[in-house]
C-alpha cells in the first residue's frame, strides 16, 4: 500500500522551475471570460459526438458543466483529457446552452 501524505520529489535541470502546489489557490475564470469551441466529430464505428473544447477551470468544475450539458441534451456523454463529449449532433442546442450560461461559443469545423 502506496503512503500517499509524503510530498513528491520532483527533480529538474531547468534553473527556472518551480513547482506547482496542489493546494495553491487559483482564481477560477467566469463563465464571460472563456471562449469554449464547439465541433461534431465522427467517433469510431461511424457515431456522431458533440466535442466542447478550450475549457479552462478545474476537473470538477469540468465534470460538473458535462453533467449539466448531458442532462439538458437528454444523452450521453463523457468528460476526460479537458474535453467534454456529448452523444450526438447537439451542436446547436449545446451552444444555445452555453450562451445562457455566459459563456462565449465559437463554431469549429464545418
């Protein structure tokens, strides 16, 4: 059984280095200051996916937003590497969504 409460070590040749801490506070940007790209993608087997990028805030934060955005699509979907992905070509009823929330959209792809 791995002692997770001892600190990592972290070593590095850059002289400009520094560690990032886990408790340090950021400040989390509103909903007005992101720009969130909206893009439908062909996932393997030929199935359509809503893909919303450029999310900048915390993995739950993240996770709560997919919930949210599922949840009102009334499909599935899922959250991981930053990306939210919803079932489906639900690029304009996500969009609408995101703009109700105060959040700025942009169109990708065709």
């Amino acid at each position: 059984m791995k002692n997770t409460n001892k600190p990592r070590v972290v070593y590095s040749t850059n002289p400009d280095f520094k560690e990032k801490k886990e408790n340090s506070l950021e400040v989390p940007l509103n909903p007005n200051q992101q720009t969130l790209y909206v893009a439908i993608e062909r996932l393997k087997g030929g199935k359509m996916a809503t893909v919303i990028e450029n999310f900048k805030g915390s993995e739950k934060e993240l996770e709560i937003l997919g919930k949210q955005l599922k949840s009102k699509c009334g499909v599935g979907g899922t959250v991981k590497d930053g990306i939210i992905l919803i079932q489906g070509e639900q690029r304009e009823k996500i969009i609408q969504l995101l703009n109700a929330s105060g959040y700025k959209t942009k169109k990708k792809g065709g």
